[in-house]
C-alpha cells in the first residue's frame, strides 16, 4: 500500500484531515510512534497506527485495544497514513471518506521484538511489538487471520500476559482523547480544549525542596480554597475546575485504601466500590492524596444531583448522629452515573510527608505515581490564563474554576489565599435548623429553614424550597423527623408559625442569586446533601476582591516560603528530617564507601595521586574548619570545610571534597590531559558565581597546567588539567562546582574525541519530553550502527557523548550532530527550536549541537552540579530511559558514589571506543 491510495479517497479541499508531504520510499524516520484514534463514523471504531517507513500503517479495530490478554480484537488492516496524522483531531464532513468525528484517544511509543525491520514483520503477518502510551502498555502481537479469499486483510490484536495486562479492561471505559482531553461529542460539538493533558510544564525535574521523613498520619484536615469576585490570569498561578462532588482523602496502605470525608467520617459506606478495590490505580507502597469523588452526567460533566442519585446520599442525618446512605442508593443508582475519584494532590508518599513541597511540585509527583484506572483520575490544570478557563468552564455549564499559587504549600484545616475560588454559580452550604410544610403535593415538606453559624451563634439565613423532588423530600422529611426538638436552634428564631424544629446536624447545598441587605437567601436551590461537614464549620461564604487577595496571596508566600510550617505540619513531622531533593533519603554527610573499589588501601594503589584512601578520609574528616590535607603525596591547603554550598540538601565544602576525591579513580580519565573550564561558588549555589579559565596565580606548583597557544589577547592563556585527587581536592576547596572539560586533548585541541549530543529543554518542555528525545537519538544511534553514552545532566536534560576515531574535525562533528538532531527534532518538530537565543524559543527545547567546537564545553560525567540538591551529572544505561523512577536529577553527590559501586563506571566505555561518523 502507499499514500495513493489514501489520497485518492479523499477530497483535501473539503476534509480537515492531512494530505501528507512523503511517501513510503523516503528516508525511515527515527521515531517509533504509535497512535490510536477513536473514530465515530458509519460505526464506531479504532484506528491503530504504527509509525513504520516513514508512513503510519493503520488498523481498524472495532472493538478498541484491550489490555485483556482473553480479549482478541480483530481489526482490518487498511491504507498507510501520512505521519502528519498522528495528531489529527476533528471532524471529518459529511460526504467525505470516513466522515464522523476523531479523537486522539491514546498515543506513546512502540518497540518491535524478535525484529529489527517491524515493515518486514507485517508483511509476514506477525508482528511483535512492546508499547508504552498513556492508556495502554506492555506487550501485543498483531497476527494476521488467515483467509483463502486474497481480498481479506484481517488481523487480531492480542495482548500478551505481563505485568501490564488488566482482566476485563475495556477501551470503552477510558474516554476522553489524551491530546485535548475532549470527549468525541466535545469534538463534534466544536468544545474547545478547558486543558492540555501534555501541555508543557514549567520546569520538568520534580524538587521535593520541604519534603520530610516522618511517619504516616492517619488523617490530614484539608486545605479549604478562599472565593473570590472576579477572575484573573497570572503565571504564578494554576487553574483547575472546580468540582461538584464530595471532598475525600485517600490513605493508602498495606495495598488496600481508607477513604476519609473532609470531617474524617469514614466514607467508604459511600464509595464501596473505591474502598473494597485494590488502590492499583497508584504506584506507591504508601501515600495520601486528596481529590474529589463525582458523578459524570452524559457529556461527561460532574453532576452532583447524579451523585445523590448515585450514592444515595438523599437523606444522612439519624438521630444519633449517624450519616448512612438512603434506599436511594439502591442496586438501581448503583447502576447509574459513573463515579470517578479525580486527585489533585498529593500529601504524603512512601515516608515522605509534602505539605511544605510547592504545589506544582507535589502536581508532578502525584501525576508520575497515578496510573490509569476507570474510576481514579489525575485532574489535570492549565497554567496562567485563568479568564479563557473561566470562559471555557462557562460554557459547558460548570461550577467554576480554582486557582491555586504554583508555590503554595499545603496547609491543612485552613482557607487559605492561596487557593481561590472563582465561581460561576453561587453557591452556599447551610445548616438544617427545621423545615415548614408545604401544600398539596408538597405538604410534608415545602421547605427547609436554614442557616449558617457565626461564632457558637446559628444565624437564620432563609429558606430552600425549591430543587427538591418527591424521593428527596420524603427521605429529608423522615430523617429529620428523628431529630425534632422543641425549641428552635437559632440565636434569634424566625417568626414561622408552622415550623418543625431539629437538631442542626445536617447540612446541604444550595444554589442561590444573592444575600439580600438583611443576610437573607434570595432564590436559593436544593442542590443536596453535603457528607463528612461538621455543622459547626459552615459560616456564610462572601467572596472577597480577586486582586488584592491575590497580591496578599503572593506577598506572604513569598515572605513565610520554608520560614516556618503550618502548626498541623510541624505537629505531623516534628520527628522527621528534611529530604534533599534530589529525593535521596539518609545522613547528609557523604558516608565513607565500602570494599567496592573508590576507597583503597594505600598497598592496593598503583598510583597514589589517582585514589584517596581511607586514612586520608579519616584525616579529611578531623579537620577542623581549616587546615592542610595531605592526601595523594600533596599537601592541600583546606579553608571554611563547614561552610554550607548546599543548603537546601545541606551539603558542606567539606562534602564537596570529599566527593571529588572519593570520586577520583571513575572522574579522572575524563579530565586527564584536557583543559579544564571550572564554575566557582564561593558562597554556595545560593549566592553569585563565576565561569575561571584562567589558572589563578595563588595555585600550588604541582596543579598541572596548559598555555592555549591561539588564545587572543582578551582570552584565557593558562588552563588547570586535573590529572591527580589532590587537584580534585584544591578544585573543590576553591568552591569549584561545575566541571567543563574540553571535548579534545591539550596536545591535539583542534581534533575532537568525542561528537556531543545536547538536548536543552526550554522552560515548557517536560522530562517525558527531554526523554523521548533521547530514546529517538537511541533509536537513529541503532540504526546507524553508532553507539552513544547517554548521561543526564542533573539538571533538567539529557547529554549523549559519541566516541569517535581520530582524525574529524570541529566543522566535521558539529555538521554531522546537526544534521541528526535535525531528523530527530523533525520526529515532533512543535516541540522543538532551532533559536540560538533562548529568548526566541517559545519556551521550547532545542537540540543542541552548537557546542562541538574548540573551547565549547558540556559538564563532565560525575561532575557535581550547582543546583538546590546538589544532583549529579549522571551516566545511565539506555535502558533506563524507560524507567518511570529517572529524573534528571535523581543522583547526589552522596547516592552517585553508592550508584557506581554497584553498577561501576557506565561511561567506561567512551574511553576506548574508536568509531567513524556515517554519512547521513
């Protein structure tokens, strides 16, 4: 098949979909992408489509994809797509090919198995092949069904038995499209997006900066948002919907899950199905998030009537407190409105307690850890432009929106500023002090006499008549009928003749116009009835002015941000300790290693100025906070050892010596022999800096040094070669963080021995992002037959490093590079730049490939980064690039001498290897 036939199908004057610019014939595309459309035309379908050959080879699949290893899904496989339809959504008019609506409903990355040529596999009729999206995962086999009628192209799709099968898992259930978050009558019906599921992020790497070690609480109150009139946008803030369902906080533990209304009542007589389940919808052995559960009407908007219908929440009060659900939550509701938990923080994880971890940081790390499930879901946000979220909530009928300061901390049982509430309907919780009945119909019950509390006071406010149908008013008639009193509950009782008065114990929530000049309800709402709120927190809610809340909001974030803790915080960690976050648990000192290697006895040492032994860590260590340091046959003058560079994670100048002479015998080979451009901090990663190329003129004799012959008259002439641990030891005491060797030798500086691969994320790319990426030059690496060293960077990227043989050229490797990463970059060309000036990226990553010149520099393997956590610019296997737990900056300088006696020196390699450059 080709794009022919394809395009013959299809009138591009009249139909929104691609016409494609390539063939099959033109150059196979790095990339192995994967995409599955869910199609609504004559019937409803899904299209799977592989990126193969430059084209997406697609399958109709009626039922969908399954995760079931029992369900064998037929599909038909059809004509090639063009790869610019692997991110089309719309709708296709009528009388055009496939008319009806799309939807992204899934889309990642494939590998084939058992083959390195996945077209050839097709044409045989089997193909294997190993997925990783965002809904489906694992390994599949699509097999042709064999057929003597030629005229038959029938398949099946089948998922193999791993640890990513779900019994019973059904397409069907997982709505929603993973580009837009859009439904396909959202589609068809011209929605706009209300979020972007992959919208960048502002900074990919997850700093649990204010994370501590503690126990896990059993309960945390929770944080409650403030209203506000008015909207706004800001870049500092987030926007999320605001939800019309119940507040519930999940504690998971044990691999089973307690769920908690905001007055921790037990809320799994509610939720019986979330409660009873296996929490698999969370990768944690222990963790506490907070969301809300609700019930999803036909468009998939949260209803919360459909909820009481649902849960039977039509009556809750008994007379002795009690709150149960009613014979309305019957098998019938049961069999209602979907209910789905969406979680929108996350409080505690595996020891960890995060209240003091900024909000977006504590949004990364709950969406890393939330797997895909029919009933549990991330809520996603959108960043800064709160007013078209207003908007856009508006017009699909809902609640409002919230926003929420990107660093705000978590603070429990408070209404804080720095979550707002921007409603679009008024709503208003009250407390049930009695009810007046009605005439006719409705003459057991006409309306519900209400209040808020001031103080110990409960204040009348009004009545609620209307909204409530006959069931309801039945099960609120008879249960408050338990509660009857004598005497009204109200400070000053209204004067309502044929009231019947009860004990406040219930609440509900109205809907409402406004508060008249006498505090009085106009036009308010049955909406229902509210579980776990304790009467006596329910105050009347008046939304204050938005801009000087939010100036407030910010103002005191800024002014308490890490000063002090909310008391509920410090009453749940005072035995705990901080987390560096770099997210490594443990002391904070850099222990001494064991027998592994890095550490020697001085008869296990050939050369004593490469490896530091122990005796020479022990003499380090009873130091005062200066003093000389004899270590690998030099004396090294040591000063200000206890003064803090990193202080977030709390490392020392001492640490920092420690690691670069402990790290001496795997660092060294990198370094040896090559001009050295070197980052001082004399004041630690939280004051200035400044780049030294320069050999300064206070250096020991012993430092190896090297004049650049070609330097210009404003250039450095004299360049430091660390060749030995006691100049890794004088480095680190010069507060020398960074380290930049050049990528050629002193005595061959215009020959590079290395070609150097850079992805630089600009400030909305994500490390998902940074790492598709790198798995795409892994892939294009494979192909060409070259191999690479990858390494993140402890920041926020991904460097690969490429030996190669002697005798190419700077002008040599930089086009070859260039010419790479442009195939690359062409695989997801919207989320790439090619700007020099990172001011004119949109925020966007670029592919760098600029720094394989003389004198241009990336960190060495090993090298300590200047950074809050004091991360590591680690080598990986590129195996590990699949690992859900890399981050960036997952490595300190304590855990990095751990991870390389374990696993050794991943990097050896580039040592050795002599490779030529392929033509591209």
């Amino acid at each position: 098949m080709s794009l022919d036939r394809y395009r013959r199908k299809r009138d591009f004057a009249l139909t929104p979909e691609p016409a494609g610019g390539g063939a099959r014939g033109s150059a196979p595309r790095p990339g192995r992408r994967f995409v599955v459309q869910r199609h609504r035309a004559t019937r409803l379908h899904y299209d799977f489509r592989l990126e193969i050959d430059g084209v997406l080879m697609s399958w109709a699949v009626p039922r969908g994809p399954s995760l079931d290893p029992a369900a064998r899904r037929m599909g038909v496989h059809v004509e090639d797509h063009p790869l610019e339809y692997f991110d089309f959504e719309g709708v296709i008019p009528r009388g055009q090919y496939g008319a009806g609506d799309v939807i992204v409903w899934d889309w990642g990355t494939f590998e084939p198995e058992e083959t390195d040529d996945p077209s050839a596999a097709v044409r045989g009729g089997e193909l294997k092949l190993r997925i990783q999206g965002e809904k489906l995962r694992g390994r599949f086999t699509l097999v042709r069904i064999r057929s003597d009628d030629p005229s038959k192209d029938d398949w099946l799709l089948i998922h193999k038995r791993d640890e990513s099968a779900v019994p019973g898992w059904d397409a069907e259930e997982h709505p929603g499209s993973v580009k837009s978050g859009r439904t396909n009558d959202e589609v068809k019906a011209g929605v706009p997006a209300l979020w972007d599921p992959d919208a960048p992020a502002a900074e990919a790497a997850i700093d649990l900066t204010g994370a501590v070690e503690a126990p896990m609480p059993d309960y945390i109150a929770p944080m409650r948002a403030t209203a506000v009139s008015g909207v706004f946008s800001d870049e500092d803030w987030l926007f999320e919907l605001k939800l019309d369902g119940y507040r519930v906080e999940g504690i998971v533990r044990d691999g089973k899950v307690r769920l908690w209304t905001r007055n921790k009542q037990d809320a799994a007589r509610y939720f019986p199905d979330l409660a009873e389940a296996r929490p698999t919808w969370i990768d944690a052995r222990t963790a506490i998030v907070d969301g809300e559960v609700v019930a999803l009407d036909e468009e998939g908007r949260p209803d919360f009537s459909r909820l009481q219908d649902r849960t039977g929440m039509r009556g809750l009060a008994s007379k002795r407190g009690e709150r149960r659900p009613s014979k309305g939550g019957g098998s019938e509701g049961m069999r209602g409105a979907p209910l789905v938990y969406f979680l929108f923080d996350l409080l505690y994880l595996d020891g960890r307690l995060l209240l003091e971890v900024p909000l977006e940081e504590r949004k990364r790390l709950l969406r890393s850890v939330v797997r895909d499930h029919p009933a549990v879901r991330y809520l996603s946000h959108i960043e800064a432009d709160g007013e078209s979220f207003h908007a856009a909530a508006g017009e699909k009928g809902l609640e409002g929106i919230v926003a929420k300061l990107r660093r705000s901390r978590y603070e429990p049982d408070r209404r804080a500023r720095t979550w707002l509430k921007l409603k679009i309907r008024r709503e208003q919780e009250l407390v049930v002090g009695g009810y007046e009945p009605g005439q006719g119909s409705h003459a057991d019950l006409g309306s519900l006499i209400v209040g808020v509390y001031e103080g110990k006071r409960l204040v009348f406010c009004g009545h609620v008549g209307s909204g409530i149908d006959t069931r309801t008013r039945r099960d609120l008639v008879r249960r408050l009928d338990e509660l009857r009193i004598d005497a009204p509950p109200f400070s000053e009782p209204p004067p309502i003749r044929n009231a019947r008065w009860v004990e406040p114990r219930v609440v509900i929530r109205a809907e409402f116009a406004e508060w008249t000049r006498d505090d009085l309800l106009r036009q308010a709402s049955y909406k229902g009835e509210e579980i776990g709120r304790d009467p006596k927190s329910v105050v009347r809610e008046r939304a204050v002015p938005v801009g000087p809340t939010v100036a407030a909001a910010e103002r005191e974030a800024t002014s308490t941000a890490r000063a002090e803790k909310p008391a509920q915080a410090g009453k749940l960690a005072q035995a705990g300790k901080p987390v560096p976050p770099a997210r490594r648990r443990g002391s904070r000192r850099l222990a001494a290693p064991g027998a592994a290697g890095l550490v020697r006895d001085p008869q296990d040492i050939g050369d004593p100025a490469e490896a530091v032994t122990r005796d020479e860590l022990d003499a380090l260590d009873s130091l005062g906070a200066a003093g000389t340091w004899s270590v690998g046959g030099h004396d090294v003058s040591l000063t200000n050892l206890d003064k803090v560079l990193f202080p977030a994670a709390g490392y020392t100048k001492r640490d920092l010596v420690r690691y670069y002479a402990t790290m001496s015998p795997i660092l060294l080979p990198y370094l040896r022999g090559r001009p050295l451009n070197t980052d001082r901090w004399p004041n630690g990663v939280d004051g200035g800096h400044f780049w030294q190329k320069q050999i300064p003129s206070h250096a020991p004799q012993w430092v190896a040094r090297w004049d650049y012959p070609e330097a210009g008259s404003t250039e450095s002439h004299t360049y430091v070669v660390a060749d030995r641990v006691a100049t890794m030891a004088w480095l680190a005491n010069q507060a020398v963080i960074d380290l930049h060797p050049w990528t050629s030798r002193c005595e061959s500086y215009r020959s590079p021995t290395y070609a150097l691969i850079d992805i630089d994320p600009g400030e909305r790319t994500t490390w998902e992002q940074v790492t598709e990426f790198a798995r795409l030059y892994r892939t294009a690496l494979e192909h060409l037959g070259v191999t690479g060293f990858p390494k993140v960077t402890g920041k926020r990227g991904v460097q690969i490093w490429v030996p190669i043989a002697d005798g190419y050229t700077f002008d040599q490797t930089r086009d070859w590079v260039g010419q790479l990463s442009k195939a690359v970059g062409g695989a997801m060309p919207e989320l790439v730049s090619w700007e020099w000036e990172k001011a004119g990226r949109g925020g966007r990553a670029r592919l760098d490939y600029t720094q394989n010149a003389v004198n241009k520099t990336l960190v060495a393997p090993y090298a300590v980064r200047p950074v809050k956590g004091a991360s590591v610019s680690a080598p990986i296997e590129w195996e590990e690039l699949d690992d859900p737990e890399l981050r960036p900056d997952r490595w300190d300088l304590r855990s990095m001498v751990e991870r390389v006696e374990q696993r050794g020196d991943l990097f050896a390699g580039a040592l050795e290897l002599r490779q030529a450059l392929p033509g591209l």
